[in-house]
C-alpha cells in the first residue's frame, strides 16, 4: 500500500514499497532512498525531491484535508 502525507508547512512523504516517480515523459526518477519527499514549496533545487528549503525560505502552507461537509459548499472566491 502507498500512502502519501501531507507534512505541515513540509513536503508531501510518499511511503509505500512500490512507488515510481515519472516525470511528463513517463521517465522514471530513480531514487534510493525511502520514505520519498516531494517538494511542495517548489523552491527545491532536487526537484521533484524536497531538499529542506522549505525550512530556509519560511514556507507556509493554507491547505489541509477538507470534510465531506466543505466538499459540496461552493468555493469562495479569494
């Protein structure tokens, strides 16, 4: 099983034994290490690995999961 964690104000943590990372062309990344860190400040110079800039440049995230209530309210405009 694969399970992907949002880490607060971090990376997105890909766990799981049978993970592939591609790239547009359908290229795989070919990584090591486990657990698997996406960058999601996109201040990452290993993109589309996390490198720990998000810690340096003080990056804040607004997203968290959303209820099955919020899911049929209409967005809000910003």
């Amino acid at each position: 099983m694969t399970t992907i964690r949002v880490r607060k104000n971090g990376p997105y943590r890909v766990e799981g034994d049978d993970v592939k990372v591609l790239d547009w062309d359908g290229n795989e990344y070919t990584t090591e290490r486990r657990p698997i860190a996406l960058c999601r400040c996109g201040a990452s110079t290993t993109k589309p690995f996390c490198d720990g800039t998000h810690s340096k440049i003080g990056f804040v995230a607004v997203e968290g999961a959303v209820g099955p209530e919020a899911q049929d309210k209409p967005a809000q405009p910003r």
